[in-house]
C-alpha cells in the first residue's frame, strides 16, 4: 500500500516557484464522524483529504499540504502516494497547533491559505478569487464570506503567519483573525459547511447530487462536476451551515 510523502513539521519544506501554500487541516480526533474526516470517501471513490488538495490546487497554491495529527499513520497509508503531508505532533493541544505546524513546514512561502478537511464543496473560483484578492493587497488576513457570514477559510501572510506561530495552543484561531482579517465576498455558501457527524457527511452528497452539473473542470464531491449557489444554501439552511472558524 502506498504511502504519502511527509514533509516534517519543524522546518524545511521550500519548493522551488513556491507561491501561496495550500494547506488541508485534518489533524482532529474526527470523535462526531466516527472515523477520520480525512478519509470520507465520496461516490466517486476520491477520498475527501484528496478532494480538499485537488481544490486548492487547481486554484493556484502551490505546494499544497494536507496536515495530520490523530491517527496520521492509517490516513497517510491510504492517501494517494503523490499528495504532501504535514505531521503535527501537538494535535490535541488545539487546533492552532495545526495551523502553526502548516507555517513551520513551509517557512519560505508566501502566505498560507488554509482549508478545512470538512469545509466541503468549496469551488476552485473561490480559491482563485481570494488569492488574486491576496496579491492585490498581499498583507495580513484574507477571509471569504458569503452574504456577511464569514467562512471557514483564512489566507495568511508570512508576516500574520509569524504573529500566529506565537500564539499558545490554545489560543482560538477565529477570535486572532477577527480584528485583522479583511473579508472578500465570494458568493459560495459552502465556505460555511463544516461537516462533523455521519448525518452531516450524507447531507452534504445530497447536495451533490441533488444539484444539476455544470461544465467547470473543477473536482467533484458525489456526483457532477459543481455545485449551484443554491445547492450550498440550502446545505446551510438545512443544519449544515456552523460558526466559521478554521478547523480539523
């Protein structure tokens, strides 16, 4: 069985053309799911860690990174040998600690954009959007919202990823953001999905398969090629819709 790449947490990591790194958080304990988020395979066969990679990198990070704490070894020996992981070894101290082993893995790039393992369905389009917003004004904190409500998703620079690794473990990655991020509508509700139970996990596929495909290119979770705008408000209307904070 193949295994993944590790690229160890406490330094290292430079790739030659390294941009904006794209970083998938799965190192949580999964305990609502009952097995690891990381690993939620879809109707297409594509395990979920796999899917988030795809997205952020068909939206221009480059590397990207998926970072693992509980039960690293069975998820990285089921991950496609070609995908990045980050270990955290500090995992269950908070989930800052993910985002600070995500920096600390890649100290020459030039910002960070983190994306939840269960912020499902987020269009390549919005990753795209925010990191053209980023280049634009490339200081700071980049958080995409949707009708006002903030999302799940944080570009960082290297200067905020900096400020961040100072932080303690504990500290709450959502209230350290609120005050400096600056907020990019981007017109897609699943910025605001975080899928935490099995109930959560069958909703969102619906949503997938309920909505008609669209001719994008762009990964697929379930069935089709995208998701309508529509689709994704009915995910948040329906229960799937939680506080926006970067989580794994």
């Amino acid at each position: 069985m193949s295994r993944s790449t590790s690229v160890p947490w406490r330094g290292g990591g430079h790739e030659p053309g390294m941009s904006t790194v794209g970083l998938v958080l799965a190192a949580g304990e999964s305990r609502r799911m009952g097995q690891p988020k990381a690993l939620l395979q879809a109707a297409d066969g594509v395990l979920l860690a796999a899917q988030q990679a795809a997205v952020l990198r068909a939206g221009g990070c480059a590397p990207v990174g998926i970072v693992l704490g509980s039960e690293a070894d069975t998820i990285r020996a089921r991950l496609p040998q070609s995908l990045t992981t980050v270990i955290n070894p500090g995992w269950a101290q908070g989930r800052m600690t993910s985002l600070q082993a995500g920096i600390r893995a890649y100290p020459q790039a030039t910002g960070y954009l983190f994306l939840p393992v269960d912020t499902v369905g987020v269009a390549v389009k919005t990753v795209t959007a925010l990191l053209a917003a980023a280049r634009a004004a490339p200081t700071g904190v980049w958080r995409p919202v949707y009708r006002g409500a903030k999302g799940n998703i944080l570009w960082l620079s290297p200067a905020a990823g900096a400020d961040l690794l100072a932080l303690p473990p504990d500290a709450r990655v959502d209230e350290w953001a609120r005050s400096r991020a600056q907020e990019l509508e981007v017109g897609d509700a699943a910025i605001l999905c975080n899928v935490n139970t099995p109930e959560d996990w069958a909703l969102a596929v619906s949503v997938r398969r309920a909505t008609a495909p669209e001719p994008c290119g762009r990964p697929t979770i379930g069935r089709g090629c995208s998701v309508r705008r529509s689709g994704w408000s009915w995910w948040a209307s329906a229960g799937g819709r939680r506080e926006g904070t970067p989580a794994d």
